[in-house]
C-alpha cells in the first residue's frame, strides 16, 4: 500500500514553456540592479554587473554538472557584491533572490487538475512531498509555490539548492523519506526525468511514475517506469495499481 507520493517539481507540478535563459538572466540581473541603486548603493556600471553574475552562475551550473552536487545562487550573488566591497543585511538579499527569479514565474504554469488531484491523495491520508533539482534558494521557490496555491498541499519540501545532493543521489530521497516518516517500499516518486527522477526513486527502492507530456513516449528498459502518465490529473486513478 502506497502511504506517500513524491514529486518533481519543474515540468511534473509546475510547467514552464518558451524559458530563453539569457532573457531570463538579463531580466533578473536588471531587476536586482536597480533596487540596488533604489537602496542608495554603490555599484559598477550595469555591463559588469551583470557579466559578473552571469559569469558566476555559469562556473556554478559547470562545477554542478561535474560533480553532481548543487548550489545556491542567493549564495552566488552574495559573492558577487563583496567583491564590489557591498554588503547588505540579510534580508535585503532574499528580496535580491526573488527579484532575479521572478521572470521564471511569469513563464510558469500549472495544468488543469494538479490542485484536484492533491485534494484526492490528501484526502487518501496519502502523505505528499516534494524533491526538486534548483539552484534557486528555498524561500523562493516556496513564494513560487504559494502563488501556484500548492504549498499548502506539501509540509516537505527538499530543494537540491539546500540539501546540496541533487538527483539521482540517493540521499536527497532519502531525506525526504525521513522527514515523511514513510519507508521506500511505501512510497512512490513522480517525475517528468528518466535519468534524474525514475533512475534516483527507483535506486532507493521507491515505486515510479514517469510523468510526459508525449503520448508516444516509451521508458528506456533500464530506466523503466511502474507506470507512466500525461497529466498529474491521472495520478489518483491509477495509484491502486501499484
């Protein structure tokens, strides 16, 4: 019997679509810039500040890849201005966060039926939680859930950018697990990644869900699936199978 269902988050709960990265940084970077200068702070010229961010999370995203661990980029930003001799109170760097990832938000959005089908599982008793692959800090990643009004429907929520283990290592399930209080065998993983969501889920013992947006789509043998689905609608209807 299947006592907790976990999910990814980008592209399972929440989609995004036309997401051009360098807008995105480009928007981000120009947003924290001028509460900056809003705040009476010195700071270079745009251009620099800029490329030193950009610079900077593209060295983090290379050593992330590499090495199969992540990073927090409100850390990476905070970097960035002591090098420019800026320091600010720590909340003022959590506005920053958001302010660079806000452009995501406007390219995001949740398909018909996510929000029923929590209400379903919830009302199973069937405990939900969340595992997510980012390097955007928790805080903000909430905001963005609450916006989508899905936060109230995940007490635990394990952000790769906290716990710095991302997918497939086997410790960020496995301290999703803990905090569920619910043994592998209990559980079932839900994700759109073969080689990241079903590869890691399955590694620890959980059941597996591959969640794609293609009809046609077919799981690799070695990465197979218990069941695959196109919409998270889907998801309580065929739960009992497993």
């Amino acid at each position: 019997m299947i006592e907790a269902v976990l999910f990814d988050l980008a592209n399972t709960l929440v989609n995004f679509h036309d997401l051009k990265i360098a807008a995105i940084l480009m928007e981000g970077a120009q947003g924290t810039y001028a509460h900056l200068r809003q705040l009476g702070v010195a700071v270079p010229d745009f251009q620099r500040y800029r490329l030193a961010h950009e610079r900077a999370f593209k060295q983090r995203y290379v050593w992330s890849a590499i090495c199969g661990r992540d990073f927090n980029f409100m850390v990476v930003m905070s970097e960035v201005l002591r090098r420019y001799a800026i320091a600010l109170p720590e909340g003022h760097y959590q506005t920053l966060a958001w302010m660079w990832y806000r452009p995501v938000v406007r390219h995001a959005y949740v398909e018909a039926g996510v929000a029923w089908a929590m209400e379903e599982l919830r009302g199973r008793n069937i405990k939900l939680a969340i595992i997510s692959n980012t390097c955007v800090p928790a805080h903000c990643m909430d905001q963005h859930l609450a916006r989508e009004k899905l936060l109230p429907y995940f007490p635990i929520r394990i952000y790769s950018s906290t716990t710095c283990y991302r997918k497939p290592h086997r410790k960020i399930f496995e301290a999703a697990l803990e905090q569920l209080g619910v043994t592998p065998e209990r559980a079932a993983f839900v994700g759109d990644q073969l080689q990241t969501d079903i590869r890691g889920a399955r590694r620890v013992g959980m059941a597996t869900i591959w969640k794609t947006a293609a009809p046609e789509a077919k799981a690799t043998r070695r990465h197979q699936a218990d069941l695959v689905i196109h919409r998270i609608a889907d998801l309580p209807g065929i739960l009992t199978r497993l």
